[in-house]
C-alpha cells in the first residue's frame, strides 16, 4: 500500500506479478524505488518506494518493467504545475 | 526528460500498471509466461502505448504472431489475434490485410522467426512493400526452446548449440530488410523506451512496410551464456553501451565502431504498396469489365 | 454487361480454366499460388479474372507463402484458394495442419503429376490420395473430391467452396495432368448455388469465446478479424475461449470433433457415379481420369455379356466405407484401377475385409489405363 504523502503522485507495486528484476529501482530517475531489504512472500528482493517526494510521473519504472508489476497515478503537486 | 505516456489509471483505490488494460487474461501465465527480466513484456506495453497514444479503435487492430517467445506476445492481446507458424507471421498478415486493408495488422517476430524460418516471408513482405508492421524482438537467442542460436546471434557467442563459440555471424536485420525495400526501418532497444515507442508509432502510422527491431535482453540464455549478467540489469547496461545513435556511429572510425551497434531510424520513405495497388487493380478492372 | 463471376453459356474450356470459372462462381475472392505443372493455368486464369470479379491475385513467394496468405485472408473475412501439384502439397502441409485445426474454409486445387519427388511434371499420376488426407503432423479430417472432366472441374470447385464453409476444414480438389490440359464442353449455368460464411448471432463484444460449438453443430461459427469479436485464433490446442492448454480432456474434445465432423458425416458427403450393379460379379473401382476408361471397360464388357458393374469415386475423402462395403458385397471380384500403387485400393480392401477379393490394376504415372487394358484385366480375372 502506498503511504499517505506530500506528493501528487503515488506509486503501486503488484507483488503478485513482480519477479523482482530491479529495473525499476535502477532506471528511476530520480531514485524513489529501493529494493527491499528482506525477502518477500515470493523470494524476491521487491521495490518498495523509498521518496514518494521526488517521483515526477514520468513513468520511467512502467515502461521498464515487462511484468506490469509497477503503476504510476496521481496528479503532479499544485506548486509543480507546468513542470512535469 | 521524457515524455510521460498518455495512459494512466487515475483509480484512487487501485493502480493497475497501464498494460493491463488490453491484455487478454487466461492464456498461461501470471500474468504471462516470460522470465524475470525478459524485455518482451516491455515490447508488449511499448506496443500498447503506442496504440493509445495514436487513438486507435483496437477492435480494428490484428495482432499476429508465431512461435517462440515473442511469437506468443499476440496471445495476450484482448482483441483479435491470430497465432500463427513458425515463420510465417507476415505471410497471414499479408493475407489479412489483403482481405481487410481497413485493419491495423501488427507482427511481433523473434529474431528467429524473422530471419531463420521467416527469412523468405521477411524480404517478400519488404520487397511488397505490404502495409503491415513488423515488431522484432531481437534477443539474438531462440528462448523458447533453450537458448539456441539464431541468424541475429553475434560472432563467438555462447548458446546451447555453439557451446565452443558461434562460428557465424549475424544478420544486420534493418540492413537487410532496407535492402529488400521496407519504407520504414528502425532499431531501437528495450533500454531506450520513449524511442522505441515513438519508431512504433511511427511504423503503425505509416503505409507500407514498416519494420522495427527492438533489441531486448535474454537474461535467462544469452545473458547468462555470454557473461552479459543473469540479470536484466546487467543486459540493458550492456545495450546502453553498446548501441550509439546512428548519426554518431557514421561518424566514428572503424576503430571506434567496434563493439559497438547503431540504432536510430535507417529508412523513412515511400514506395506503391501492394494491398493498396491490388484492390486499386481490382477497382479498375472490375469498372473496365465489359463481359 | 454481364456477371464476371458468372460466365453462362456453353464453352469449351480447358480442365484448369474451368476450375477458375468454378472458384469465381462459388465467390472466391482471393488467389494465392505458386507457378508449378500442371496448376499453373490456373493461377494464370485468377491472375486474368479475378481483378475483373473485383478479387485479389498474388503470387506467392512459394507454396507455403501462398497458403499462408490464402488462410489469413479467409480470417479476413474472405473466401479464398490455391493450386498446385504433389510437391506443392508437401510444402504446404503445416499450413494445411493449421487450416485444419483452426477450421478455416479454403480450397486447395492438386493437379496430381508423376511422381516422388520432382517426377515428371508433364505427366499424369493419382499419387496424392493419402498425401492430401493424411499429410500433415496428429489427427484431422478433410474432404477431396476428384472430378473426371472440364465440367466436373468447374462443377465441383463450386462444390468445395461450399463443402468448405459448411464444414469449416480445407477442401482439396483432387484432379491430375490428363484433366488439367483436357478441353472439353462446360455449361455454366445461370445461377449457382453458393454457402455464405456461418456468422454468429450473437452481437460482438466481450466474452465471445471462438471456439465455442453451438449444441447441435459440429463447427463454431465464423467471425472475421475486425468484427469486434476479439479473436483467438490459434493451432494450439486451446479451450473454447482460445486459452491454450494442455489437459487431456481438451485434446480429446478438440481431435475428435476436428475428426468426426467431416468422418462422422461420410455418408452424406459420399458422392458417386455407378452403374451396371444390378447382377454384377465384378466390380471395376476408379477415379478421376482413369475411371472415363473404367465405364468405358464395363460398357464394353457388358456388350460382351460378362456381368460387370463400375463404381466411380467423386468424393474421395472421406472415404465412402458403407457405399463402398454395401456394393463391394454384391460382387464376387473388384479391380480397382489406379495411377498410384494402390492407395484407393487399400481404402477398398478396408472397407471389404473378406467378402470379395480386391484386385489391384496399378500404373504409377505416365500412361493411363486404356480401355482395353481394363477390359483384359476383366477378361483375365472374371
């Protein structure tokens, strides 16, 4: 579950379908994904994020991941508008 | 910065990752049957965005594909699919957009399928000039079946059947395919994202022949044979490295280009093309008949 | 102006042209094929008529291009065909498997010539019988029909466009060199009797399953890509909503309806030309060309007061077991002569076990059995 945040955007990560290949936390841009530090339900080191802050929904980790484990939602902050 | 894909689920209880939304659930998998790290997942949500952000009827879009791991991307389209042989993904969509030249005719290819079986089907269609798009996956690796090698597979790679080093080299495909006359020719790799989209908005958009090779990993069997990393990390890192733009690989001395792979847009043009051409004869001599 | 599908009116036409003259009239819309003796004709005739008709020509890089193309069209929403010889056939065998198991409507055209292998493409053979039924990898059925004239040519591609919709399977037309060069009288009629594509009742949207088979019916109906029906469209073995599996029961299901519905119907497809059966002792089995100088054997031989009757096969596959076992019976001796090394034959001697002795007349290609020939084996076996 996403944590109540300061931010527009918010961040879910489907455990079901996630296998754990890390691209997400690797290619975000603005490093609001880390991996988990204790193995989850399925063996797997998972994303959880880390600074929901920095996130500027641009989508990065989708399009990264080929297990459609990850989605970006939400609005950029009020300050942000224009800056996306 | 890129550009943020136009689809997004603005749910406030549950996000669903944007894919899902046109993907057909039942066929194998949770939600699909590719390995940790395979890019073909990435292809498949490439293909989606690009379908959304061009703002096509999907029930008018045909996904066609073959065997194999890429071959099988088509089974978990929601809409019309046709799984078809080894190889032979191109000649049914050639067929069907005959029957329909209303219809977006999609193929996604491995690289085997595209170039070993499918060879034939490959330069016929480029040559036609037929307005269907192919999409080929290239992970310079037979997946599904164990890692063997294909006609894309690199000079002096492991794999299950060149267990002392592959004494072949592979196929430029978009070389090849520009050859045979495709109008549209681009390469890109699972670790350029927003260019992969766009070349395959791009080929859809476009009438013709439109080909898009996506290089992807395979981390389970080329990765892991070749050193590249068991990882797909390790595989997209080695893409960043070694595909450069192709107006920077132009420019480099023979020296500098080795090891290295261009990507970029190699054709954008345009030449008659065969559906459009057969049902204009069609029209033409069916007015002209005088019995 | 006239119908360009329809040419009515009495000609004299080459085997092969009939059979386009037949495609166009049963409402083919497509032709996909690969230049080869003794089909090529017919493609030539496609190539010429079908942009008049409003359809499409394309020549396939090869046999198996062509099906592919053939099949995809079909999904497009079309009906649609192609012509070849023996090894065409071999080349397009896994399409043809595919054809089968997605149950696609198509006609395939085999103008038989001598072979194995590349043979002698200018002469005649009826080598094909089991090719074109037992061809491709696990189990299906197809329906072949062999005509014996222009006529037929043109008569019974009409017939298998239809077969073909009804049925949903490949349809073969089981013809050889002799027909593909023969000129004789065609009559083209005013109307011809043609089966649309069996569309679903249901509206489209979510939910359709594609192979879901209506209580009642053997074969599902067919939407076209496009439709909105959301299509799964495969040759995995699949459950009804197009998911593949792997479980027993599913294949059980599928093979047996992909078998029985054209098996299971044999009687209603038999189709054949006899006579003479009244008081036969002997009965003289063919097909194709070769059974024209079957009759004309069992016509002399009857002037000659020996009491022989004649049976010609039209359909082929499936094979006429009860016709065949019904007549077979009657007689004492049947002689079944053939341009291959016995293969309807053998079908024969299956269907008649012990109740007569079956003899085979065999010449592999080139030379057709004369009449005289048949009549001396008659002589010599009555």
């Amino acid at each position: 579950m996403a944590p109540k945040v300061k931010t527009g955007y918010r961040i879910r990560v489907n455990y079901h379908y996630c296998t754990g290949c890390g691209n997400c936390v690797q290619y975000c841009p603005h490093h609001v994904l880390v991996k988990d530090t204790k193995l989850n339900e399925r063996g797997i080191f998972a994303p959880v994020v880390a600074a929901i802050d920095e996130c500027t929904g641009c989508k990065l980790c989708e399009m990264y991941c080929g297990n459609f484990a990850i989605a970006v939602g939400g609005k950029p902050r009020a300050d942000e508008e224009g800056v996306a | 910065m890129a550009e943020a894909p136009v689809i997004a689920t603005e749910d406030a209880e549950v996000l669903e990752h944007p894919a899902i939304r046109y993907f057909r659930f039942g066929a194998p998998g949770s939600p699909h049957i590719w390995c940790e790290g395979c890019g073909i997942g990435q292809v498949f949500y490439y293909t989606v965005i690009a379908i959304d952000e061009l703002g096509l009827d999907p029930n008018k879009i045909v996904w066609v594909g073959g065997s194999g791991c890429t071959g099988r991307m088509c089974t978990y389209w929601k809409y019309d699919y046709m799984h078809t042989l080894h190889g032979r993904p191109l000649g049914f969509a050639t067929g069907i957009k005959l029957a329909n030249p209303e219809l977006t005719v999609i193929c996604h290819m491995g690289d085997g399928e595209t170039s070993a079986i499918g060879g034939n089907h490959l330069i016929q269609t480029a040559r036609r000039n037929a307005d269907v798009v192919a999409i080929c996956v290239n992970n310079y690796t037979y997946g599904m079946t164990g890692g063997q090698y294909s006609p894309t597979t690199p000079i002096g790679s492991l794999s299950a059947t060149s267990r002392y080093g592959l004494v072949e080299d592979g196929f430029d495909l978009c070389q090849l395919v520009a050859a045979a006359g495709a109008t549209y020719v681009a390469r890109s790799t699972t670790a350029q994202p927003r260019p992969s989209i766009n070349y395959i908005k791009k080929a859809i958009g476009k009438k013709g022949f439109s080909f898009v090779e996506i290089v992807s990993q395979c981390p389970t069997f080329y990765g892991r044979s070749n050193k590249l990393g068991d990882n797909s990390i390790a595989m997209l890192e080695w893409m960043k490295n070694t595909f450069v733009r192709k107006e920077q690989f132009e420019k480099m001395s023979p020296e500098e280009r080795q090891g290295k792979r261009p990507w970029g847009e190699f054709v954008d043009t345009e030449r008659p093309e065969v559906v459009a051409s057969l049902h204009r004869l069609a029209r033409t001599q069916r007015e002209a008949y005088r019995g | 102006m006239g119908n360009p599908r329809l040419l009515t009116g009495v000609h004299l036409m080459q085997g092969q042209q009939a059979c386009a003259e037949g495609a166009l009239a049963a409402g083919c819309d497509l032709f996909a094929g690969y230049p080869i003796t003794p089909a090529t004709e017919i493609a030539e005739a496609m190539a010429r008529r079908l942009p008049q008709a409003g359809g499409i020509y394309l020549q396939g890089a090869d046999e198996l291009d062509s099906l592919t193309i053939v099949i995809g069209s079909v999904w497009g929403g079309l009906k649609a065909m192609t012509a070849t010889a023996g090894n065409g056939i071999c080349l397009m065998q896994e399409n043809i498997g595919y054809a089968a198991m997605t149950e696609t409507p198509c006609v395939i055209v085999d103008m038989m010539r001598a072979g194995p292998g590349t043979g002698i493409a200018t002469k005649s053979a009826q080598g094909d019988v089991y090719q074109v039924r037992y061809g491709s990898n696990g189990d299906y059925s197809i329906i072949a029909l062999a005509p014996e004239s222009p006529q037929e040519m043109f008569d019974l591609t009409v017939e298998a466009f239809n077969l073909a919709e009804e049925y949903r399977v490949p349809t073969f037309i089981l013809g050889d060199e002799i027909l593909s060069n023969l000129r004789e009288k065609v009559v083209i009629p005013s109307e011809v009797k043609v089966t649309p594509r069996r569309k679903p009742t249901v509206p489209p949207g979510e939910g359709y399953k594609t192979w879901a088979v209506p209580p009642g019916e053997w074969t599902p109906p067919m939407p076209s890509f496009g439709d909105g029906y959301r299509l799964a469209v495969s040759s995995f073995a699949r459950t009804a909503d197009g998911s593949p599996s792997q479980a027993y029961e599913v294949q059980r299901d599928i093979v047996n309806r992909l078998w029985n519905k054209v098996e299971a119907n044999a009687e209603k497809l038999t189709r054949v030309e006899d006579g003479y059966l009244e008081d036969a002792e002997l009965l003289v089995i063919g097909f194709g060309s070769v059974a024209r100088s079957v009759k004309a054997a069992a016509r002399q031989a009857r002037a000659e007061g020996l009491k022989v009757g004649f049976s010609r096969l039209i359909g082929i596959w499936p094979f006429p077991d009860s016709y065949v076992a019904r007549v077979g019976k009657r007689v004492k001796k049947v002689i079944v002569a053939e341009m291959n090394m016995g293969k309807v034959c053998r079908e024969v001697q299956r269907c008649l076990g012990r109740d007569a002795e079956v003899i085979l007349s065999s010449k592999p290609g080139v030379a057709m059995h004369t009449p005289m020939e048949i009549l001396d084996e008659i002589r010599k076996v009555i």
